[in-house]
C-alpha cells in the first residue's frame, strides 16, 4: 500500500508536470491553426472537458462542505512541498476522500489537456473566455 502512496502522491504529479511542460513547449512550437479535428482528437476534447466539469464539480463540493475546511489549507501546502522539491506526503494522505479524487481528477485533466492544442490555454486563459465570448456571441447571431 506504501508503493501506491508514494506512487499516487510524488511520482504522478511530478510525472504529469513534467508532460505538461513538454505539451506546452510542443504545442508552443508547432502551433497549428488549420481548425481540422480527427476522430481522436475531437474524442480527446471531450474527455478534457469532462475532466474539467467533474475537477470544477469536486472542487465546489470541497469547498462547500464544512466538515473538511482545513484541507485546502493541507492541500496547498502539499503542493507547496512538491515545487519546493520536497513532498510531503503526510499532508495529503490525512486528507477525505473527496480531497484526493478532486486531486486525481485535476492532474488527469492536466495530463490529457497535455495532448491538445488547447494546452496553451495554461499560459493564457484570457484567450479562453474570449474564445467562449465570441462563440456565444456567433451563435446568438446565426
């Protein structure tokens, strides 16, 4: 059980930084705009948006519920640990259960948002919100 701790706690979320890292600087790099989605592709954008709604979901829900209202506080120091290079994973293994989907939930989105060229959202999520904006907006018109 020890394995699958350090596995799930340290391993993973440097494993997903480190993808995450690579999809930016490659989708940085070969940026393509030509609007054309394969089957695979379209099918990836719907699991990253999924994963998005169900993070946003356990998120609010952590957030509402008064019986673990110092776990962000835990969960934040956790991840402090991890970019200073040295995890604590006694922090994150006292947390709820809901605490540690919510977790696995966003580095699962992290890591298959990776894969897509919406990655650079990352860097600039104002480009997001106008390209929702313009797209409500188009629709309204049509």
């Amino acid at each position: 059980m020890e394995m699958l701790q350090i596995f799930l706690w340290i391993v993973y979320p440097y494993s997903v930084a480190a993808i995450v890292a690579m999809g930016l600087v490659w989708q940085y790099d070969a940026s393509r705009e030509d609007g054309t989605r394969s089957k695979a592709g379209r099918f990836l954008l719907v699991v990253v948006k999924t994963l998005m709604a169900a993070s946003t979901a356990t998120g609010i829900a952590i957030v509402l519920s008064t019986s673990i209202a110092y776990e962000p506080v835990l969960l934040f120091r956790w991840l402090i640990s991890l970019a200073q290079l040295q995890p604590d994973m006694s922090l994150v293994t006292d947390v709820s259960i809901l605490s540690k989907v919510h977790f696995i939930i966003v580095f699962l989105f992290l890591l298959s948002l990776a894969f897509t060229k919406e990655i650079y959202y990352l860097l600039k999520p104002h480009l997001y919100i106008k390209k929702i904006f313009l797209k409500l907006q188009f629709e309204r018109r049509g």
